[in-house]
C-alpha cells in the first residue's frame, strides 16, 4: 500500500497501518488507525487476515480487530477458519471481526444465483 494513499484517507503522519495480500484474490486486507487513539501492541498478520491488539490512549482498555478476507472457494474454508481460530486463542481481551467472509448462513441470502 502506498503511504499517500493511506495519509489520503485521513489524519496524516498520526496514521499507521498494515496491509497484506490475501491469499488467492487480488484485494488486500488492510488495517489504519490514529496513533493519537489506539496505541498498537501486537500484529498478527495471517493468509486471510490481519489482527491487531490495541490499547485505548484514553482509558487503557486492551482490545483486538481482525479485517478478514474469506475466500469464496470452498476448498480454502477449512484454512480460513482455521487461522481465525488459531487468532482467537492468542489473545482473550474483547475482540472485533469485520470486513467480508463471503459465507452465508442460508440459500436465500445469496445476491447471485446458482
């Protein structure tokens, strides 16, 4: 990711980020946060994902965001699940999961048939 582009997006040289390829698609996985907020205290970086343990600069409070990237092949589903699982296990603080996992639960959430 390029530095510009990432101090495009908001607060500048208080803007720290991790950026990944995500294994098999061609969009990354990426994480920024203001420094003057969130103080980083560890980064996981995985195949699908990226994990970061954060700490409030306000009140302290240690927290973890996961931005994952689930591939639509079902024969990497076993993998993926498998990583945010191993994830879950290295920390036990709060934990936030976000961006795409390309799963549904039921036939009629699908926006494409087939």
């Amino acid at each position: 990711m390029v530095m510009g582009l990432v101090r495009s997006l908001g607060v500048g040289r208080h803007l720290n980020y991790s950026a990944i390829n995500s294994r098999g698609v061609t969009k990354d996985i990426m994480v920024f946060w203001d420094n003057r907020a969130f103080e980083l205290i560890d980064l996981e970086e995985g195949e699908y994902s990226i994990s970061c343990r954060f700490k409030n600069c306000v009140d302290g409070v240690v927290w973890v965001f996961t931005n994952v990237y689930g591939l639509v092949c079902s024969r990497d589903r076993k993998d993926f699940w498998e990583e945010l699982g191993s994830i879950r296990g290295l920390w036990s603080d709060p934990w936030c999961v976000g961006r795409d996992f390309n799963m549904i639960k039921f036939l009629e959430q699908r926006s494409k048939g087939g």
